[in-house]
C-alpha cells in the first residue's frame, strides 16, 4: 500500500517571508520525518507530497495514491484546513483525518461553540465582535477572554486576552481585528482547571485515549495558555495525565469531549480541550480534529507517552481508522 503525506513545512513558508506566528500551525521537518519512518515501519510505502498547490501538480502529473496521510493545516482563508481534503474528495482519493466540512467548522470556534452547545455539551457565554461597533451589543459578565475566532496554536492570545473592563475589552478587540483580519470570539473567562483530550477512532469506534491536565509552571508569562506559553511549553507549561476514575472532572470531560467529537463528524482522532469554572464544572473551548504529530512536543504524542503507547502505536490506530472507512 502506498501512502503519501500532504503537509505545510514551516521552514518554506519561513523562506517565502512569513513570519514565526504567521507559520506556527505549519509542521517541522522532524515531525514529516517521524510520520514517514513510523509508516515504513509499518511496512507501508510512503511519498512525500507537501501542500496544496504541490498536490495540484502532482495530480495534474497523474500521480495516485492508496491513502494519503494529511496533516496539511493551509495557510489561508477561513477553511484553509480543508483544502487539501477537498482536493482529494474530488480525486475520490482516501485520507486520514476529518473532512472539509467537520474541519471548516472545528476551526470556526463561535460556530462549533453554537453547534455543540445544542449537542448539550456546556461552553462558557460569549458573543462575535466582527467589527468595533459590536462592542456596543457584548452583554457578558467580567472578567471576559479575546481570542481571535478561527486561529490555532494559541495565536493571539497574550496578556491583553484576559480582560477585566471595557476599557480592556476595547483595546484587546481593535488589536485584534486590525492584526488578524477576522471576528474576534469573546467568552466569559473560567477560572478552574484545563484539560485536553485526546481521542482515537471513528463514529461508534471513537475512543477516548486519555487526559493531560494543562498547568503553568512558574515560568509562564500569563496566567492562561498563551502563545508564549506554548511556544516555550517546556518551561512554562506542565502536562499531567489524569484519571477519571479518580477525578469527575476528569471523567465528565472525557464523556463531553466523545459527544463533541461526534457530533462534529470528526475522525481518526483529535483532541478536545476544556477548562473548568469556579464549580469545577467543565465547559468545552475548541476541538482540533487535525492535532500535532511531533513526537516530541505534540500534546496528542505526549499523551499517549505517558500512557505507554508508542508514537508507531499512535500512527497505526489513525491509518487503521482510516483503512477501516475505505
């Protein structure tokens, strides 16, 4: 069987002009490395594509392939992580992960928060700024968060996010919408634990592989995940795997975060993270139906880790549930 790998190499795009935040989503050369070798040892063959406009070529050159292994985040546009999904459905050619549709909206957080919520799955209150004069219309409690609505990797969320007045909220969403030129996503801000999710599997076979409780270390920059923060994850964040048997916060997110990734129509895997309130209650914050594969520092990879399940363990369950819908 013969796999190829659609991805964003964050060292083109570095070389193209774009800068370290533009291209944070974008994937290193270790981590294409460490898929491919996983995969061979699998005993699959393997052809490294690249992104979407190398998939065009390469498809207008003729060439085809069993199953492609996509971790292609794009670059632009609100559904960029579905571009290249898109392609191959017109190509009639199978992947691995979500397709366009679960991905556009997992990346829309206002619209996957109004999705789930009718699925019954708690999310903290919030309201869309796409312009300054919605501020006028923003009717919720202080302290709030600002984040921009369709971004990953924690890009813009630094010190301004957490905001305790309308004053703040006025400076945080004009930075907001002038840097990033999209809606900006208000919520009322949660003051409990976070926890991430991670999930294996498809439909009535999606499993839950486990949970990573997320904590600063004295390091950190802001009290929240911020972008420093995960970029400098190794000193200022801690990732602590937890029980539900032995935590019901726990095992409330891990039953939350199954409903979510199903209603949402994502597959293979992923992750879903949640942050508590003041009652210890969980609330869903956002889904990544396409998480990071880096062996080493990938919040998907570090969970199985400390779970004992090896990164080639981790590949095989994503291309199996993919295999299994082929």
């Amino acid at each position: 069987m013969r796999i190829g790998l659609t991805y964003d190499l964050r060292q083109d795009y570095l070389a193209e002009g774009y800068s370290l935040e533009e291209t944070a989503e974008c994937d290193k050369i270790e981590t294409i490395e460490g898929i491919e070798s996983a995969l061979r040892e699998l005993g699959y063959a393997t052809d490294r594509i690249g992104n979407g406009k190398k998939l065009i070529g390469r498809l207008a050159a003729g060439d085809r392939w069993d199953l492609v292994f996509n971790i292609a985040e794009g670059l632009h546009g609100a559904a960029r992580e579905g571009q290249v999904p898109a392609i191959l459905d017109m190509h009639q050619i199978p992947y691995t992960f979500s397709d366009p549709l679960a991905l556009g909206l997992a990346l829309q957080k206002d619209l996957t928060k109004t999705v789930i919520r009718q699925a019954g799955v708690p999310t903290p209150r919030f309201a869309v700024v796409r312009r300054m004069e919605d501020l006028e219309t923003v009717d919720l409690p202080f302290p709030l968060f600002a984040k921009p609505a369709a971004e990953g990797t924690s890009k813009g969320i630094n010190a301004d996010s957490k905001i305790s007045d309308r004053d703040g909220l006025k400076k945080s969403c004009a930075a907001l919408l002038e840097r990033f030129r999209q809606p900006v996503l208000i919520e009322a801000y949660l003051s409990g634990r976070e926890f991430t999710v991670g999930i294996t599997g498809t439909d009535a076979e999606a499993r839950v592989v486990g949970t990573l409780e997320v904590s600063l270390t004295s390091s950190a920059k802001e009290d929240f995940y911020s972008y420093h923060n995960k970029q400098l994850y190794d000193t200022c964040m801690d990732y602590t795997l937890v029980r539900p048997e032995k935590d019901d916060e726990v095992r409330q997110c891990e039953a939350l975060a199954l409903t979510a990734y199903r209603c949402l129509g994502c597959r293979d895997a992923g992750r879903v993270d949640f942050r508590s309130d003041a009652q210890a209650r969980p609330n869903f914050i956002e889904i990544n139906p396409l998480p990071g594969l880096n062996e080493k520092d990938s919040d998907l990879p570090i969970l199985c880790r400390q779970l004992g399940i090896g990164y080639v363990e981790l590949i095989e369950r994503i291309v199996t549930s993919a295999r299994r819908r082929m």
